[in-house]
C-alpha cells in the first residue's frame, strides 16, 4: 500500500468512526429524553442516530464498526417501537454475532420484537435464551421485564409475577415493571399486594409520562376494586406528584369512600383537596360534588340559593372553565332560581329538573305540589299531584299519598290524567292531548331558562 492510499484508508475509517460516535451519541440523548418522559425529542434524536449508524452499515458492511452500527439500530428501533424494522434488522445482526454472548444479546432484542409483534411463544422462548446468558444487570432487567409481560399474555400468571419481581430487584426505582406488578395481582385479586406495590409507585419520583400511567392505573383499580383503590391511595397527599396530580387522585379518593358508605371520611377528603390545590380542576369537581350533595337534599327552592351564589364563586376559578360537571351544575341552578320566579308551569318545569337532572326528590315533590296549589284549575294540576304521588316514597313529609289519592278522585275525576288512571275517558282533552300540550309549554320554558343561562353567564364575565 502507498502512502497516500494509507492516507485516504485512514480518513475514510476516520469518517465511519466519527459518523458511529455522532449515533452513538444521539442515541444515548435520545434514551435518556424517553427515560425522562420526553418523548418528542427523543423519538427524534433517536432517528437522526438511525440515520447515521444505517450509512455505516449500508457504505462499510464488512467494516469493523458494521456489527455496532446495526446493534445501535436495533436498539434505536425497539426504543422507537418499530417492531418489524426491528425484527428485520435483529436477523442480520445475528450474522455479525461473534460469541454466545452477542447472540444471547441479539435473541433478547428479537424475543422483544416478537412479543410486540404478537408472536408471544416465540418471543418467550428467545427471551428464555438470553436470559440464560451472564448480561448486565440493566440488560437482565429489561428483558426478564418482557418476558413477564410475554407469560401474563400466556396465561402463566406466577412465573410472569417471578419475572416482574426478578426485574425490580434489579432496578427496584423502574416504574415499568411495578407498573406490570400492580396490573397483575390486581387481576389474579391479590388486594392486599396490589394496594402495597402502588403505595410504593406513588412514593417513587415520576416524570409526566409515569404519573400519566399510574393515575390511569388508579383509576383502574378504582373501576374494578374501590376498596383496593382506596388502600392503594392511602397516601397519595404524601407523594412524589405534582400538585395538581395528587388533588385529582384525593378527589379519586374522597369519590370511593363515598360510593363505599365512608361518606364523612370521602367529604374530609374533598376538604383537602379544596385547601391544597384551591385553584385545580379537582378542587373544582370536589367543590362541585358538595354542592350537588346538598342540593340533593334540599326540601324547598329556598335551599338552592347558597348552592347558586357557590357555584357562581366556583366559576370565578379558571379551572371551572372546563369542567363539564361545575358547567352543569351551575346552569341547572340558574335555570330552577328562573322557573320559581317565573311561577305556574316554571314549578313543572323545575320539579321535573329536580328529580331527573337534581336528584332531589323531596325538592321536586314540593314544586309539583306548590303547582297544585297555585293553579287548582290547570289542566295540569292533576298531573302535578300524580307526580308528587309517584315520589311520597321519597319524601315522608304531607300531605300521604291517599290524601293526594283521594284529592285526586274529588277534585279531578273527569280529567284526562285520572280518566287515564282509573281506565275512563275525558270527553274534552284525550291523555295524549294533555301530554302534548304540556311537553310544548315546557319546552317554551326551558328555552326561556336556556336564555337566562346565557345572558347571567355573560353578564359574569363582563364584571370579571
């Protein structure tokens, strides 16, 4: 070889090496952003390395950097999740494999190509090989990590769990694998454990991405087992989320306890949330949930004007902006304060939102009485008290169902209503007649109602 050509071998390596480096190095800026939960950048970094090591190995194939070039591909891929590129690749790699090491490495990336890939046997069995090769920890953990997740998809819940435990005693700060843990006893009903090891989630410090994936667990859990949730939610005031977080996951709490019987404990809960994060979404739902308690009880329209004048503080709170339930809420209140104001068929209007929309029956039942009694001569007088009969059970407050009965017999028995009642038939208004009627007067009102929302909503903002 003459000098120069010694000359131009040696830049020429110089150029792989440098272009090996550069992927080597985008590639580790790229995990490390995907680690921390910033997947955008990552994902981004992690193809310009591709890019780079791809043109080692498609310019210098049989060159000493080829087989670091594709491993890093590989690699890249599997973070990326581009299984098939992934798998394909993985086979070539095998060819460059120099020892039963390399090819344990490279049995470990393709197990974890299959198993995305949905070939689960396949991908257990790879996994299985690697496995039985002396890799570093952090290697080991990953892949006992997939294999875990490869014999929850088999059905073999004690050697997935075996799996799931080997990977954190390796790395006991990775979320992922604990993650996979809580799913899998909260499946095979281990309540006890699964309320352990999601304490232990809430104790370690999460980025973005995790805390997104543990308040989904949580939710989970709460949808399968409320008593687990609550357990595992112990406390969750006294965890590593971020503020806004942990308020929405009290509120999760206080929302359990309540739908367990714990009713008090549940309210103490939104009390906190209320005090810790006064200015959260879920310091608004909390808030939101009380007043809807309260205005479940209610008895007469008079008790719904602390609810209304709350619920218009609420919406002082930026966060109540796009909370669907405070939006409701304060809307429907809006709407009954118009209906009782306006009188006569405003009554109907309200105690039918009372009972459908409110959930107040004793509320209701009130306003169809008073409806009753303010307008004895409408044609909808009876249908008022039929209503009010339909909810006595509701309500232990007079007048009792067989004085309304017999109200109804005296007073009403050639109406359309009671005909309809007692198999008769009213000679000037059909059932149906009546019912048509009524639906056209209260669809006038609740447009009138809608209106009212607008103009108080607006004029709110204005005074902002």
């Amino acid at each position: 070889m003459t000098a120069l050509s010694a000359v131009v071998v040696t830049a020429a390596g110089c150029v792989y090496f440098n272009r090996l480096y550069n992927a080597n190095r985008l590639f580790e800026m790229g995990r490390r952003e995907i680690e921390a939960g910033r997947v955008g950048s990552g994902q981004a970094n992690l193809a310009e390395a591709i890019e780079k090591a791809e043109r080692v190995v498609r310019e210098h194939p049989n060159s000493r950097w080829a087989d670091d070039a594709l491993r890093l591909i590989v690699q890249a891929r599997i973070l990326r999740q581009e299984w098939p590129a992934a798998a394909e690749r993985g086979e070539q790699l095998l060819d460059y494999a120099k020892s039963p090491r390399d090819s344990a490495k490279v049995a470990g990336y393709l197990g974890i190509a299959n198993l995305n890939l949905g070939a689960i046997a396949p991908a257990d069995s790879l996994l299985s090989v690697a496995l039985a090769s002396d890799l570093d920890e952090t290697t080991r953990a990953n892949l006992h990590l997939n294999r875990g997740r490869a014999r929850i998809a088999l059905g073999r819940s004690e050697e997935a769990e075996a799996d799931l435990t080997a990977a954190l005693e390796l790395r006991p700060d990775w979320v992922e694998p604990r993650l996979e843990l809580v799913r899998l006893l909260a499946a095979t009903g281990s309540g006890e454990r699964t309320a352990a090891e999601t304490q232990r989630l809430l104790r370690q410090p999460l980025n973005a991405a995790e805390q997104a994936a543990v308040r989904n667990l949580t939710q989970y859990l709460a949808s399968t087992s409320p008593a687990v949730a609550v357990d595992a939610l112990a406390d969750v005031e006294n965890s590593s989320l971020l503020r806004d977080e942990r308020a929405q996951l009290i509120k999760l709490r206080g929302d359990l306890k309540i739908e367990l019987g714990r009713v008090e404990e549940g309210l103490a809960d939104y009390d906190l949330v209320s005090s810790s994060a006064p200015e959260s979404r879920a310091a608004v739902e909390a808030q939101t949930a009380v007043i809807a308690r309260q205005v479940r009880r209610a008895t007469v329209p008079g008790e719904l004007e602390g609810p209304l004048a709350d619920m218009m503080r609420i919406h002082l709170i930026p966060a109540a902006r796009t909370s669907p339930e405070a939006g409701r809420l304060r809307d429907m209140l809006i709407r009954m304060d118009f209906w009782v104001e306006t009188g006569g068929l405003g009554y109907v209007a309200a105690a039918e939102a009372a009972r459908d929309e409110l959930h107040a029956p004793a509320l209701a039942r009130n306003l169809f009485l008073r409806y009753a009694e303010e307008e004895p001569n409408a044609l909808w007088a009876p249908k008022a008290i039929l209503a009010a009969l339909d909810l006595s059970g509701l309500d232990s407050r007079g007048p009792d169902p067989e004085q309304l009965r017999r109200r109804l017999l005296e007073d009403y028995s050639d109406s359309g209503y009671v005909q309809a009642m007692t198999g008769g038939n009213d000679p000037r208004f059909t059932f149906e007649d009546l019912e048509q009627g009524l639906q056209r007067q209260l669809e006038r009102m609740k447009r009138l109602a809608d209106e009212e929302v607008r103009n108080r909503t607006a004029e709110r903002s204005r005074r902002r």
